[in-house]
C-alpha cells in the first residue's frame, strides 16, 4: 500500500500563527455562526413537536399502558436500532413504570438478519403475534411498509411506526396509524438527517411531557448516551442538532458511563474519560454491530440495558470476539468481490453477487468497495435463489430513489440517499443490474467519479504542530460525516531520519524539519510501497492531522500522514 498522493493539493495560504487557524478552518467550511456551532446547549434541541405525529405516537401508547397491553418494540439489527430498541425499552420498562407505580408490560423484539431480513416482515410480525402483543412501536424501521401493517391491523395488532429512513415517493393520503418521522409528510422537523434513536429519544421526552414527568433536556437526561452512540454509526452529519446531540451524549458516557458500554470499552481497552467519536464510529459501534451482523442483536440490547456486572462482562466479551470474526469475513468477501471485477470489469456502478457470502458483512463490504472505486456500490449474496443485498452510493446519486425506479425487480428495498438494502430473487439479478447500469449512465457523470483535488482545511508551518495546535483543534470536535478532522498540511518538510516500525515492518516514522527551527516526527501506516522512495534528505510535502504519542508513560505529538508526495 502507497500514501503517495497521485492527486493535485490545492492549498490555502500558509498560516503561521496558531490561534488563526479555527478561524481560517470555519470560513473554509462556511461556518457563519460560529456561537451555535461550538454551542452544546440541550435548549439546541428542538421540541419534540415538531416531528410528524409524536404527540398522536405518545397517547397511543399510553391509552395502551393504561389499559395494561402487551407492547413490542420492533426494532431493527443495526447499531442504531439497538439503540433506539433500549431507548424506549428501559423508559417504558424502568423509568414510566417507576413514575406510575405499575409494571408496563413491555419488550424488545429484533429480527434476524438472515433468517428474517430487514425491518417489519410477515416473518417477524407473526412472531410479534405470538408474544400475545396488543401493541407493535418499531423503531428504525416501518415507514414503507403500510400494505403490511394494514394486513396486521386485521388481526387484531396496534402500531405506532418510528423511523427516519427515506420514506416512499407515494404513501397513502391518510395512515390509520401514527408515523413519528422526521421529513415525512412536511420537512417540519429543523434537521431533517437525525438517526433512529434520536426519534426515539425525541417521542421518549414527549411521552414525559404528556404525563407530567420532567421533559426538558439537560446533560443528564437519560438517552443522550445512546443517541450519541447511534448518530455516530448511523453516519449521521455532525451538525445542528446532531452535534449537540454527539457532544451531550459523550459528555454522559466519559463522566459516567452506562454499565454495558464501560465493560465493552474495557474490552476494546479505550478510557472512557478521554472517550471520543473515532472511538464511537470505528471501536463501540462495530461490536454492538457484530450481535447483529453475525449473532443475535437483542444480545446488543441485553448488553445497553442491563444492570448486571456478569451479564455485561460475558456479552461484552462475545461481541469483542464476534468482532474479530466479522473482520476476517469481511476481508474475505472483500478480495472475492474484488477478484469479480477485475474479471468482468468496472462501470459507472459496481454491482457484484456473491453465492453465500455473509449477509452480515455484505455492507461493510460495499462500503469498503465505495471509497476504494468511488462509485456506487451494490453487493448481494445469492442463498437458495434469493439474493439480499446492501448498497452504498456518492453524493449526487440516491441509491434509494434508484432502487425505486428499478421496484419492478425487487421483493422489497428501502434506505437513505447514500446507502440502502435490497432483495430480490436470484433470476431478476440480470435485468435489474442492466436497469442500473442503464440507470447510472444517464444520471452519474464522469466528473462525479473523477477523484477530487485534495483541498486541505490549513497550511501551518511545522513549527505550528503542538500541544496549543491539538487544543485549538479539538474545540472542533466531535469529528465525523459532515464536520470531519481538519486537514492540516505541511510543506518543504526535509527528512532527517527514517525509521521502519511495526511487526509487518509496512509502517515508517520520518523524523523532518521544516520552516522552523523544531524537529516534527511524521508518522506513516501502512505505507510498505513507500519504503523504498523516501529517504534521508528528501524534501515532502504532507497531509494530514496531529495526534498525542503516548510511549513508556511520555506523551510527544506526532503529525499523522495521510498522503504524502515530493515537493
């Protein structure tokens, strides 16, 4: 692997005092009001009124809690709706029952991922049925599937549907159901892009409100943490009420964290009082996703909600080896899919089907697939004659909308603008991906697919790079999809010293000085191409950002390279 950028910079004048670079990265992001950007004020979050239908949602459920019903939680597999499925449980369950002084009858129900597929189904509704449920609230899922719910409703079952995905381009004109979503019918809500959890939380504080239980939003306000957690995953942007959100909710969990997360954080040896976003995204999220992708999610739920020391202990320790499993798939299925292409070549769209592949894993791998090609990415595993599959687009190309022009080949799909799910059987496979071929040649340009000049946040003297610089930086935090890490670059560094690190001897530290008068040591991961082309007085231009080394008790910042190419 090369960091060799084969790409044109196109670089901001060079900054050389500190304290101006917040400043030039906010103006570079067209940040105008700076105080609401930095502001992590719980009165940023607007009232849950103002989403369709939560105040219709919260009476329907407690005319069922007052009449004793059996409720349901439907939620979906992924991060987001575990969360969301614990949100509304342990209010429901702990805290409501607590406030009125009687038990609610209420639980959790998560499909399998292979067995039942995604969302509300036949499959999974027959189960809710014979839990005895007079009651089904989804979470994370159900905005599509009205013809379903209207077949249940027959048989006797209530709804309230919470979700935040795409809802379908045509939907009845009147529902005999409550829909709590954030862009459907009207876009009423401020933010329209907030993850499944934060409508749940959202229905969570208006459910407060109409039985007189404290509603307003503060630091404390129980949630926060998973709303957080489940943004992040959801690959929600980091702005508006999202970062708020985000900053609350990693407030909550490094001051006092939920018992599930802090075993699981032990696992994955992170200290929950420096705890961070990266963290949430890439070290949390994908093992409360492995109870889901190659296990049972309600273990996930199980893990979030319990109050139990060897409850948590043990699922916490099955998600963490769970996750070193889906690793190893998903690189295997990766190098399968990849060995697809070079076979059969690369259009404007990849669309690959796989015979048995995981279906756990398929969406990691689409989205692996996405940044490596930088084009839409279809990947599907073929069990039996049915082909499930997951997708993930670019900007500018809905996948979702493209699934729905091509429905006439599909058994059922749904999703956001830039990722989705899908099934259809195995003999439509050909037409549907000559649909999508055809689909993506009119509506996908080339420049779309062209990879972009790299345009850093900042250009700093090395001089620049330090303890003061990090502190400035993190003010901009959390980092994520639609407020990602500054991109610092560094030019006309000369190389004093090189140094090849790590077991598989691919990662180098290149101690360099620059246009000041202090040494910066650079360090580069998985660079092994690199190795032979940079040597000692080589003169490098560089991008990418400054972490804190810790080595043998002594802290030391580093910068971390993204790219890299002779200046």
């Amino acid at each position: 692997m090369t960091l060799e950028s084969k790409r044109k910079w196109v670089l901001p004048p060079k900054l050389y005092r500190v304290e101006n670079v917040i400043d030039s990265i906010l103006k570079e992001r067209s940040i105008t009001d700076v105080e609401k950007f930095f502001s992590s004020n719980p009165s940023d979050i607007p009232s849950p009124t103002k989403l369709f239908n939560t105040e219709s949602a919260s009476k329907k459920i407690l005319e069922h809690v007052k009449n004793g019903s059996k409720i349901v939680i439907h939620g979906d597999y992924d991060c987001d709706g575990i969360c969301a499925s614990s949100i509304l449980w342990e209010f429901l369950y702990r805290d409501l029952s607590k406030y009125i002084g009687k038990r609610i009858d209420v639980v959790p129900y998560i499909p399998n991922r292979i067995d039942q597929g995604y969302g509300l189904t036949q499959n999974s509704l027959d189960d809710v049925l014979d839990l005895k449920a007079d009651l089904l609230i989804s979470v994370d899922c159900g905005v599509r599937d009205f013809d379903l719910i209207k077949e249940y409703r027959k048989k006797g079952l209530d709804f309230v549907i919470t979700d935040h995905h795409q809802p379908p381009s045509v939907f009845p004109n009147r529902l005999s159901y409550p829909l709590v979503h954030q862009a459907y019918p009207k876009h009423e809500y401020p933010f329209d892009e907030i993850c499944g959890s934060a409508v749940a939380f959202l229905l969570v504080q208006s459910i407060k409100k109409l039985v007189g239980m404290e509603s307003s939003i503060d630091e404390n306000t129980s949630g926060l943490d998973l709303t957080a957690l489940a943004t992040v995953a959801d690959i929600m942007p980091l702005t508006g009420v999202n970062r708020t959100f985000v900053k609350l909710g990693l407030s909550q969990m490094r001051k006092n964290p939920r018992k599930g997360l802090s075993y699981l954080m032990s696992k994955a040896k992170i200290d929950s009082k420096t705890l961070n976003s990266y963290q949430l995204g890439y070290v949390i999220a994908p093992r409360i996703n492995a109870s889901g992708r190659i296990g049972s999610a309600i273990e996930g739920v199980k893990l979030l909600v319990s109050q139990s020391n060897a409850m948590c202990e043990k699922i916490a320790g099955d998600l963490d080896k769970l996750n070193s499993e889906r690793q190893q798939m998903t690189e295997d299925i990766l190098s399968s899919a990849q060995s697809q292409l070079v076979e059969n070549g690369i259009g404007k769209i990849i669309f690959v089907v796989g015979k048995d592949w995981h279906e756990g894993v398929i969406g990691l791998v689409a989205g692996k697939l996405q940044e490596i090609y930088h084009r839409p990415v279809l990947v599907g595993t073929n069990n039996n004659g049915i082909v499930k599959g997951s997708a993930r687009s670019i900007l500018g190309f809905n996948i979702t909308e493209a699934l729905e022009k091509s429905s006439k080949y599909l058994e059922r799909f749904g999703g956001h603008e830039l990722a989705g799910g899908f099934t259809l059987k195995y003999e439509n496979v050909s037409d549907f991906r000559n649909f999508l071929m055809n689909y993506a040649d009119d509506r996908i340009s080339e420049d779309m697919l062209e990879e972009r000049d790299l345009k850093p946040d900042v250009l700093v003297s090395s001089d620049a790079i330090g303890v003061l610089l990090l502190d400035s930086l993190s003010k901009l935090e959390p980092f994520g999809y639609g407020n990602p890490k500054p991109i610092i670059a560094l030019t006309d560094l000369v190389v004093f010293k090189k140094q090849i690190v790590g077991v598989g001897k691919n990662h180098m530290k290149l101690v360099v000085k620059g246009d000041g008068i202090d040494l910066l040591t650079l360090t580069l991961f998985n660079c092994e191409e690199d190795i032979a082309k940079i040597s000692e007085n080589s003169v490098i231009d560089v991008v990418g950002y400054p972490d804190i080394n810790v080595w043998n008790g002594r802290e030391s910042v580093e910068f971390n390279v993204r790219e890299w190419k002779f200046h």
